[in-house]
C-alpha cells in the first residue's frame, strides 16, 4: 500500500546519519522510509578525500540509497562543527555510523563520549569486522568480508575457484541486521530509559547469511562444497535447461517430486524405488539431470512453467533486471517506487521489501543535494542569519 505523504510509523525519531558506501545507509534508509527525521551529516564539498567513494550525488546508487533525508554539511574537523554535531546529539534517538573504529574515536564519536551527551541516545556502530579484536582497524569492503564469511567457497561451479555474489551480500545485511538491533534498542529503552551502543559487522553478517551452511560445519563438521545452481542437497531442485533456455525448479519433499513426474509426463518416475527419497535422489543427481533435461528439452520454458503451475510444483522463470521489473507480481507489489528528482525528473527507486497495514513505508522525498537543508536544520538550533554568515566564513559549512 503506497501513500501520498511521508510514513508516520517512526514518526517523533530523529536519527543523525554518519553512514557512507553502502552498509550504513542501508541500515538508515529503513528509518528514512518509515517515517523518522534523518539528517544525513556530511562534509561540504572538498573537504573529505573519500567523498566520492558511494559514486555521483546524482548516479543511481547516492539515489537509491540516501532518499527521505535532510542534508546538513558541517566540517567535523573544525571545532564549531563538532560542537553542532553534539547538540544535534542532544535530541537525538539514534546515531548511525560506520567508520573504522579508531577513526570513530579520533572524532570522538565513540560511545561514552556520546553517552554523556545523551544518555538516551542509541548508537549503531557498523564497521568491517567489529569494534574489537585484532582485526578492528582494518578497512572493511563487502567483497572482503564475502571471501572471510565463507560467501565465495560455496558459490558457483564445484571446482570453479572461489566466486562472489552478483550483490553486495554483506554490506547490505549488514545494515539490516543494524537496522533490527537499533530496533530492539529503542523497544528496551521504552522500560529503562536508557540507550546502548549496538555494534554490527560485515564479517559478523556474512557469516550469519551462511545459516544452513554454517550450521551444517558447525553441527556436523561437515565443510560445504560448491554446489553451483544446484541446492546443496535436494533433487531436483537448481536450474534446469528447456528447448529455449533454462528454469529454475525447486521439488523438495516426496508429494512434490510425484507431482513433478506427472507434470513432465514420466509419473512412472515416481514410483521407482531408486528415486524414492531425497537420499536417493541426490546420490543419482547427474543421473536425474540428464533424464529431466532430456525431457524439458522438448519444449519452452513458459510451456514448462505453465505445466509446473498447473501441477504445484514449485519452478520459476530466470531473469535479467529488466524482465524482473516488468514482471506482473512485481509490478502489482509495486516495490519499484517512483519519485520526482529536480535534476534528474522521474525516476524509480527500490522500496521496502515490507509492508504495514496502516503505516507502510513511503519514499516522497529524492536523495537532497550536500548542506540542502543547512539553514533549516541551524535554525533549529537557534542559529540567526548572523550565525549562519559566521558559519560559512569560518569554513564550518
């Protein structure tokens, strides 16, 4: 359910976003949708050397990403600039950030510092691989953490070599799994009064999105393989070519793996007692691989899909971005979202994979241009024109 104004489900929280690249702004954006006044602090322009590292303030990602948000470019590294900061801090719920920890606290940025200034105050710390431990300085990029969570050893083609994920996995778990722990924290805060510094890593949330996998070496010793596009270990369950392509089949259980027989013509299949099992199955995957792909070599993938329909058995098309976007259940949960940009015109963006019944989120607002909102944002402050005009001499906006 779309609607016209912004959210009102967080509305009344102010979150202070210090988040950059992907991982932090994925965790705010959640509260930026919702509903929640986000001030994204930045530098101005020139004054950060990695300013550009998220890529063009008007290229696609800064507009998926930074969305819903005001904008207020201060120099931190000025001693005026640090002191807005702080005050923002004062009315503060929650403050988001993800830089290296010793650069946090260089800025003084860390959690008791912040603490002092409002005890209530939630701080979501997101960092490469955590606030401790031997590795807490060093810079942390997805693809890195996708290599040390185990990501890339279970990816593509047994004996292929290690292979990354077509998306960055871990940055942006990361920020959900952020996101669901300032969640709690502010649910706790509502019986003590009191906030806490949640703390959230790229290596930490790979390795949570290894689940089933993780489990399996952690419960069983067992290392997982590379399985390529087949399921680690149901059959036939992976991506099967047609007549004119390929399409992705997933027969779990025995009802399924009938039902699948009868679709494709072969319920004789079924009933042999050398497929009789998930066990038996998967010992004789190549074997079943070539007979299935004999058979739907016979006809189109739609066809097939219509069949696997008609049947219920679980099979689903294999698409490029545009197809995806174009598809009618895509269309009809309407997750693309479209938004006015004055530079840019009409655009789309990804929405909230989540609906509510009576506050959804909305996306009303285009990601602002650096220090877009300064005077409103110092106004509120209690900042005149005078000190405004002392602000941009002494180079702190």
């Amino acid at each position: 359910m779309a609607q016209a104004g912004p959210s009102t489900a967080l509305k009344g929280l102010r979150v202070l976003d210090l988040t950059r690249v992907r991982a932090g702004p994925t965790c705010v954006r959640i509260f930026a949708d919702f509903g929640a006044d986000v001030i994204k602090v930045e530098s101005p322009a020139g004054f950060d050397p990695n300013e550009n590292m998220s890529g063009p303030r008007l290229g696609y990602d800064m507009q998926n990403l930074h969305r819903n948000k005001r904008s207020l470019a201060i120099n931190l590294k000025t001693a005026e600039g640090k002191a807005i900061l702080m005050r923002l801090v004062e009315g503060a719920d929650l403050l988001v950030e993800n830089f290296r920890p010793d650069v946090k606290d260089r800025l003084g940025l860390d959690f008791e510092t912040l603490h002092r200034v409002n005890p209530r105050l939630i701080l979501v710390s997101i960092s490469g691989f955590g606030q401790s431990g031997p590795y807490r300085t060093r810079a942390g990029f997805d693809q890195i953490a996708q290599g040390m969570g185990g990501m890339m050893a279970v990816t593509g083609l047994p004996g292929q070599g290690p292979v990354r994920a077509g998306i960055a996995l871990a940055d942006s778990s990361a920020g959900l799994y952020g996101a669901v722990g300032a969640l709690v924290a502010l649910q706790e805060r509502a019986v003590s009064g009191k906030g806490q510094w949640v703390q959230t890593s790229l290596l930490e949330a790979q390795i949570a999105m290894m689940d089933f996998q993780a489990a399996r070496y952690l419960v069983e010793g067992s290392v997982p393989p590379q399985a390529g596009n087949d399921h680690p270990y149901q059959t036939p369950m992976g991506v099967y070519r047609t007549r004119d392509g390929a399409i992705n089949l997933g027969v779990g259980g025995e009802e399924q793996w009938r039902s699948f027989c009868r679709a494709v013509g072969r319920a004789e299949w079924g009933t042999d007692s050398r497929y009789d099992s998930t066990e038996k199955r998967f010992e004789r995957r190549p074997e079943l691989r070539q007979m299935i792909e004999e058979r739907l070599s016979q006809a189109d993938s739609a066809d097939w899909l219509a069949v696997m329909e008609q049947h219920s058995v679980p099979a689903g098309p294999i698409y490029g971005v545009d197809e995806m976007f174009d598809d009618p259940q895509v269309r009809h949960l309407g997750i693309a979202r479209p938004l006015a940009h004055p530079q840019l015109g009409a655009i789309r963006v990804v929405g909230q994979p989540v609906t509510l019944s009576r506050t959804p989120c909305a996306v009303t607002e285009p990601t602002p241009a650096a220090g877009q909102h300064n005077e409103a944002i110092l106004a509120e402050l209690g900042y005149d024109e005078a000190g405004l005009a002392r602000l941009r001499a002494n180079g702190v906006i």
